[in-house]
C-alpha cells in the first residue's frame, strides 16, 4: 500500500484496514498527530488479529453445526408426528386413534418448548404463554373433561 500524502494515509486508515499475509491477519490503523491545529505526522498502530479471526471461524462454524442440529431435531420431531399420523390413519379402533393423539399432543408441547428455548434469548421467554400452549396439549391428551380443569 502506497499514499500520495500522509493526509491520505491518515484518512484511508482512519477507519481500521484488514491485511491478510500467510495464515496472519493484522489490522492497521492511523492516529493523527495534530500540532498547532495541523497535521503534523501520524503513529500506525499494526494488531495481530490471527488468533481473533481463527476463534471467529471457530463460532461460526460452530453456529452453523448448532443451526443444522436444530434443524434437524424440528425435522425428527416433525417425522415422529408424521409417523403417528399415519398409525391413526391405518387404525379403526377409537381409543388406539386417542392414544396417537395423546403422543402427538406430547411431542408437540416438546417441540414448543425446544422451539422457545432454541429461538427466543432465555431472558425474553414467556413462561406464561409458553405454561399456557403446554397445559392446552396435556389438557388435549388427558381423559379429563376441559370443564373440569380450572387455572389458578
């Protein structure tokens, strides 16, 4: 890298330049010296960021395993209820359907709660919602009558 004049240096690096050589990263920036309200030189500092870029590679490649193994456990989740759905379609009998249902309901509420927690930060969950969705789906598979369930 070349500058013309150290006032261009100064402002191509005012904002942190990234150069990359061999498997090192560094960053180099300029901070003006001003005297008598001119520029009178400048100090480039020059960071080592290699280990910095290697761990941010390391997150990201991380985040994406921990996306496709989200991805993944929605998808068996959602092929269990597939595979249910199926089993009450074959079946005649009345209480074998009620129990695929009561299992279906089961692993819906998993899913809500894997869902919650997976995909809203921890200190943004809402309980009451999120306590509300699973009553609904054991109130849904139970053998109680909804009117003779009351909330508190």
């Amino acid at each position: 890298m070349q500058y013309d004049s150290l006032q261009k240096m100064v402002t191509a690096l005012k904002t942190p330049q990234s150069f990359q050589y061999d498997a090192a990263s560094f960053l180099f920036r300029a901070h003006p010296l001003v005297a008598h309200s001119e520029l009178s030189g400048c100090v480039v500092s020059v960071q080592d960021v290699t280990e910095l870029k290697q761990k941010e590679k390391q997150l990201d490649m991380q985040s994406t395993m921990i996306a496709e193994i989200n991805h993944r456990v929605k998808n068996t989740l959602q092929n269990v209820i597939s595979l249910l759905n199926m089993q009450i379609r074959r079946t005649k009998e009345a209480r074998v359907k009620e129990e695929f249902l009561n299992c279906i309901n089961r692993i819906l509420a998993i899913a809500k709660v894997y869902e919650v927690f997976t995909y809203q930060s921890r200190d943004l969950v809402n309980m009451r919602e999120l306590a509300v969705y699973i009553a609904e789906k054991i109130i849904e598979s139970s053998t109680l009558k909804p009117e003779d369930i009351h909330s508190i």
